[in-house]
C-alpha cells in the first residue's frame, strides 16, 4: 500500500509540473506525455480503491482508463513508424 501511494505522488507531480510548464511556456510539446501520466494516475488510484474494496467506480474507472491507454499508445506506434 505504501508503494502504491508513492507511485501516486510521484505521478501527481509529473502531471502538475508538466501542466504548468505547458501553461507557462505555451509550449505543448510534452502533452502526451502529461495525459500518458494522467492515465497511469487514474489507474493507479483504481488499483489503489480496489484494494481497499471500496467503490466500484474506481475500479471500472481504472480499467477503462487503462483500455484508453493502450488504445493510444498503439495508435501512437502505429503514427510513428508510418511517418
């Protein structure tokens, strides 16, 4: 449990500072990376939630979140190697 709460931390911070730099910079070259981190964040908290058999929500929450996620990180390789 202890693990899981500093992956979250750590993920809430990626977010935070890439989101303000973006703001700040107007430079959105990271975005990807700040929503890829937003993702993991959101699964994180499901697997956390599940855990502690709270709240259904969250789990299910999580899953399609992590279904989202691999979907686009396909579609990204996909992208790459096409261009």
């Amino acid at each position: 449990m202890k693990n899981i709460k500093i992956i979250k931390a750590i993920l809430s911070i990626t977010v935070f500072l890439l989101g303000a730099y973006s703001l700040l910079t107007k430079n959105f070259a990271y975005q990807n990376l700040s929503m890829f981190c937003a993702g993991l964040l959101v699964i994180t908290i499901g697997i956390e939630e599940s855990k502690k058999g709270k709240n259904r929500g969250w789990t299910l929450l999580s899953f399609a979140a992590a279904i989202i996620l691999g979907l686009a990180l396909i579609h990204s390789t996909i992208l790459f190697f096409t261009s």
